[in-house]
C-alpha cells in the first residue's frame, strides 16, 4: 500500500470531483484499496437521510469498502449549507491527517469543495464607499461595455481577468471595485485567505465524454425509478416532511413529486428528470474547469486511481 507519511505531513487533501454520474465514488473506492484515506462527501444533498435513491446515495457496500463522512446524517428539514459544510470539513481533515489518513473529498458540490479547500472570502467593505465605487463602475459598463472594464482590471488584477475569461460583469466588478476600495487586488487577497486553510490540495476530476455521460445519466434515472424512487418520496413525504423543503427541491425528487401530485405522467416527470440532471451536470463541468491546476482524469475507476497515486 502507497507510503502517506509525507503527505500527512504536508497535510494534503486529495480532491475527486466532477460532474453528476461521473463515477467519483468508484474512483474513490479504488484509491481506497491502494492507500489510507476517509471520504468527505462533498453532496449537499447526501447530507440528509432517506433521501438514498434520489441522490445516488454510496450504498452501504460501498460505504463499508471506506468510511464517508458527511453522508445520510440530517433530517430532511434540517438547515445545512457550505459554510458549515467547510467548517466541519475542515475539522474532520484535520483529525484524519494527524491519524496519518488522507482526506479523500469526492463530490459534485463545488461550492463545499471551494469552502473547505480555499474559504469563503470576506470582503469587509465600506458599505458606502462600496457603493459609491460600484454606481462607477456600472455607469462605465453602460456607456463604454465590458471591454473597457476587463482592459482596465488587467492592469492591476490580470488574474482576476483570466479567472473571470466569460467577463462576467458582476464579478468583473466585484473584482475592480475591492481594488479600488483597499489597494490590493482581488485574487490576492483570495490567495491570502486560502494559505490560512494550510491545506496542500490537489484537485483532480473525472473526465467523460459528453454523450457517454449523457448515456450514463439517463440509464441511472431509468433505474432510480425502477428501484423505487416513487416509494421512497412517498415515504418521505408520508414521515410529514412538507413537498417544499429544500432537500426535496432537487432534481428526481422535485419531478417525482409533480408526477405524485398529478401534474406530470410519469413518462414526462421520468424524461424532465434527465433533461434537469444533463443541464446541471454541464454547470458542474463548467464549475470544475474553472478550479486552478486541476486534472482531468478518464478511464475505468482502477486506472483512475491509479492516476492519481501517479501524481502525488
């Protein structure tokens, strides 16, 4: 089994993700068998219990071949988001670490990966002066475009510019605006705030193809509505938990609930099931494309892990 004394000690966390249907279980499950680690689900929606079918829950197979944390531990109407998310996280990596395990984050929820991995920035703006900067910085947009924003941020934020390269003007000026507030551009004091994490990360992503995994996402909804989807949310709603909850409100369960409540047949809830999972398993892709120095991985789970040890 891979030696994991230097990376313990260069406190390293090993990141999996990928889009939705990807195979980041698999891939974990393999890394298992070649060296120590624990799993921090990155899901928000495994977080809650009952809620197995619907979420792609690890099954208990694959939970008793590595422990997951972070996994089937709320109920359904209880409050749970990526701050808390990265701050239990990040206690739980450093207990893991000390105990000579790697962390092993595998999911599709980058936000919660962003949150433990690299923090939630606080600004800590003026409110005021911000605003005033801001009105600015929204009249140049109007009357020059968003081109002589981007020109202008390159010259003090070129990092900035390349992070935000779809020029997404709230973000472009989100970023020209704090410079201009403190002096110190955005993307560093971003920097700054991750090194206080004092994790050595290495990001890693499971590559399909696209029509592959199209393919893989909808056989996995043919076969959650198969192995009881519909029961499962009956159950759930049956427990008393309102058709409203945010946990509920994700995709399968908020199609399946249309079907039981008579607004969709059940071909229709089953096909817009798919067509919602493919739509968010492109933003995930476009998410993870965007993460720094991060690895794109394909093959079966065995070579994928293999890939990774490769690495290190």
């Amino acid at each position: 089994m891979f030696d994991i004394s230097k990376l313990a000690a260069s406190r390293t966390i090993i990141v999996i993700g990928g889009p939705t249907a990807s195979g980041k279980t698999g891939a974990a499950i393999a890394l298992a068998e070649r060296m120590k680690i624990e799993v921090l689900s990155a899901d928000s929606r495994q977080v809650f219990k009952y809620l197995d079918i619907g979420t792609a829950k690890p099954t208990t197979e694959e939970q008793a071949a590595v422990k997951h944390h972070f996994v089937d531990f709320l109920e359904p109407d209880e409050y749970y988001s990526a701050g808390l998310f990265a701050d239990q996280a990040e206690e739980k990596a450093n207990e893991l670490l000390e105990s000579q395990i790697i962390p092993v984050v595998a999911g599709g929820s980058g936000l919660y990966i962003k949150g433990l991995c690299d923090g939630f920035f606080e600004e800590n703006l003026d409110e005021k002066e911000n605003k005033s900067i801001r009105d600015e910085l929204r009249k140049q947009l109007e009357n020059k475009g968003i081109d002589s924003l981007v020109s202008e941020l390159e010259t003090y934020d070129i990092k900035s510019v390349k992070l935000y390269a779809d020029k997404n003007p709230r973000r472009i000026i989100r970023a020209m605006e704090y410079y201009q507030t403190t002096g110190t551009a955005f993307s560093e004091a971003q920097e700054q705030q991750a090194k206080k994490k004092n994790f050595r990360v290495l990001n890693f992503a499971v590559d399909v193809e696209r029509p592959r995994l199209y393919e893989k996402i909808n056989l996995r909804a043919d076969i959650m509505w198969e192995s009881g989807l519909i029961e499962e949310t009956e159950k759930v709603l049956n427990m008393g938990f309102s058709s409203d909850l945010n946990s509920l409100n994700t995709v399968g369960y908020k199609e399946c609930i249309a079907y039981l409540k008579g607004d969709m047949s059940k071909d229709d809830a089953i096909e817009t099931m798919k067509r919602n999972t493919r739509r968010y398993a492109k933003r995930q892709m476009t998410w993870f494309r965007k993460v720094p120095d991060i690895k794109w991985l394909s093959g079966n789970s065995d070579f994928i892990a293999d890939q990774i040890i490769k690495s290190l």
